[in-house]
C-alpha cells in the first residue's frame, strides 16, 4: 500500500513505496541510465555504490555517501554523509547533507 504525505525534507512529494516497486522501476527505467558513468557524473570516491543501484547522468554525489538497492535520476545532486536505501530519486532532486532516506519515492 502506499500513502502519499508532504515531505518536511526540502518540501518534496514522499510515497513509501515496496521492493517490488523498486524492482518493477528499475525494469522499466534501467534503459535510461548509466551505471556509474564517469564522464557524466561526479560521484565523490569515498562514496558506495551497490551493485543494484543505478545512477542517472549528470548527478553529483558528495563524500561518504551509500547508496543500496536504489535508482537515481539525472541531475541529482546529493550532500556528503548521506544514505540512500531501497528509494527512488526522480530526475533533478537535490538531497542535503546527511540524509537517511529508506523506501522512499522522490519526485
């Protein structure tokens, strides 16, 4: 089930969303993305990425950052000390410094 509330985090839209979902975006979206590209994103070396994250081109990730089982659109950016479990980032959101974000959908 998913409930859709405001976000106190930067005024955003939030859905909690099932790894289900995640699994059925990340089908449908994988085409779209570049896992880890370099020459399009910025993604500070101290920062995990896990295997089944993707990232979207143009993102920027600053340092110490995790990111598990989670997409990432183009064009985000995403403060240092954050951790990125198990959501959704569309397109262009920004994530401050020391974010948790679990099962969360972003848009």
């Amino acid at each position: 089930m998913h409930t859709n509330q405001k976000s106190s985090l930067l005024g955003l839209t939030k859905f909690t969303i099932t790894s289900n979902l995640i699994k059925a975006v990340f089908e449908h979206m994988e085409h779209m993305l570049i896992k880890n590209n370099p020459s399009t994103c910025e993604v500070h070396k101290m920062t995990q990425v896990g295997k089944c994250s993707r990232i979207g081109n143009d993102v920027k990730i600053a340092e110490k950052c995790s990111f598990k089982r989670s997409f990432i659109g183009n064009g985000v950016q995403i403060g240092a000390h954050s951790k990125i479990i198990d959501s959704v980032l569309m397109d262009y959101v920004t994530i401050e410094d020391n974010v948790s974000l679990t099962k969360l959908y972003y848009l």
